[in-house]
C-alpha cells in the first residue's frame, strides 16, 4: 500500500508540523503513560509525540513508512532518544515487548479494509506484553467531518523558511460507503508552484471497529469520545480507542 505524497515528499512532509502542532490529542495521549513504560508509536509521522514522550523518559520506539515523515523524524531527534523504524504497522519488527502502543492523528483509518487493518491490530498485539494497550483514533462517520473538507473551511497559510508563503487546503472529491477520498493542495506562493496530494481514508463505525478488535484478539476496550477523556457517545467527532491485552 503506497502511502501519500503529503507523507513520502520531503518538501510537502516539511510543512506537517505547521499544519499539524501538538494539540489537546497529544495532552491525552501523553497521559496514558503515568510511569516510564516501553511505547511504540505506530505512524508516527514526524515524531512530535514520540520526541514528547521519549523526552518524558520513556523507552519509545517509532514506526513510520513515509520517507519524507520518517526523514523529519529523525532530523527533530537531535540526540537519538528514538528508535526507528522504517515499516508499516502491519510488517514492523521489534525484539521489544511494548506495555503501550499508539496511533494518533488518525492514522487508523489509512487502513482501507478489514484485511488491511487486522493485519496491523494483530501484529500490534504481538509486540505488547501481556496488560499491554493499544490507544488510537478515528475519525466518528456519524459526524461526518469530510462535509466541510472544502477550500473555503480549510484554507490555512504557512510560512515556513526556505519555502516562503504555502496555502494549503483539503477538497472532499467523493465518498462512496465507508472510503472518503480528498485531495489536499499546496500552493508554494513565492515558487508559484502547486502540488496536489490525493488520499483515501476509511471511516469504519464503532461496531465495525469492535468486531476488529475482537477478531485481532483484544479482551476489552475502553471507548472514548472526547480528548478530556470523557464517554463515546453517538455525536462524539471522535472514537478514541483503549484496547487492552490481557495475557
Ligand atoms: C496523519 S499522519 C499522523 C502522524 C502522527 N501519528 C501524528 O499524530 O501526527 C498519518 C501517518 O500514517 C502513516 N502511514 C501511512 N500508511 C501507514 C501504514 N501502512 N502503517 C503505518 N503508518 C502508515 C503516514 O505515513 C503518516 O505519517
């Protein structure tokens, strides 16, 4: 599965922190790790979570397939605090038995089908210990967040030494059942050059992801709508998912 090319170019990958800053997701994220535990952040993109938390004393590792992210990641990790990965969630490989994995910023929903995706969940589980966690995120389709995908609603600018002026924004393009598929534009104003990134993301449903997680073998699941950390409930823009390995 090839991945975006807002992720693999280093030239679009460059401008993800900017577009994408540490917000009220990693607050929550970082909180399900009380004492040094060993973590593994699966995408990890560009690392800013996985630095914050290996900065916290964690023992982290952190996967990513994109070059260009992966490339960021290990340029923002001055002093090697990391371990990483050049892999996919489904083919990663680590000697390391992690009491805490995580997918944050949606990366759960680059998995387009039930085949795709439990083959991530069970490797996942294969490398936590036994009472390890596996935390993510996906988007909820009820609240259907892809209906204000346009350029009006999400036009941001950027400025970003050595790239001058980037307006970057999303265009929905078409949805068909649980697929979404957009395109983000990166407008290099001072280059007066415009690239175009097209992704799919899959939207599956709470009932959907329970029934994957049960098949990947999780025994309970903690479902949370809210980045306080408060209860799903149906008009959450969020399902956040607490999966745990008993043994
Ligand atoms: C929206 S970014 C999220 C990055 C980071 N986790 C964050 O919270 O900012 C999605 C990430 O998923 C990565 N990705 C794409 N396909 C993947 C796969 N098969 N396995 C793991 N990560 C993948 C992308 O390269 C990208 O870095």
């Amino acid at each position: 599965m090839p991945v975006d090319d807002a992720f693999s170019r280093a030239d679009l990958a460059r401008l993800y922190d900017a577009l994408n800053p540490a917000g009220a997701d990693s607050e929550f994220y970082l909180r399900l790790a009380t004492q040094p535990c060993s973590i593994v952040d699966v995408g990890c993109g560009t690392g800013l979570l996985t630095l914050l938390y290996a900065q916290g004393g964690h023992d982290v590792t952190g996967v990513e397939p994109a070059e260009g992210m992966l490339a960021m990641a290990r340029q923002n990790d001055v002093t090697a605090l990391v371990h990483w990965l050049a892999a996919t969630g489904a083919d990663f490989i680590s000697d390391n038995r992690f009491d805490l994995a995580v997918m944050t910023g949606h990366v759960f929903q680059v998995f387009l089908n039930d085949a795709a995706t439990l083959a991530v969940l069970k490797n996942i589980r294969s490398h936590l210990k036994p009472g390890g966690r596996l935390a993510f995120d996906s988007r909820n389709p009820l609240a259907r967040a892809f209906d204000g995908w346009t350029a009006e609603k999400t036009l941001r600018h950027i400025e970003l030494g050595g790239s001058g002026t980037v307006c970057v924004h999303h265009q929905l393009l078409a949805v068909d059942g649980e697929q979404v598929t957009f395109e983000t534009v990166f407008d290099f104003i001072d280059a007066g050059r415009l690239e175009t990134s097209r992704s799919t993301l899959r939207f599956p449903s709470q009932d959907t992801i329970a029934a994957l997680l049960a098949q990947a073998g999780f025994d309970g699941i903690d479902w949370i709508g809210y980045w306080d950390g408060s209860a799903f409930a149906p008009e959450s823009r969020e399902i956040i998912v607490v999966a745990h390995k008993a043994r």
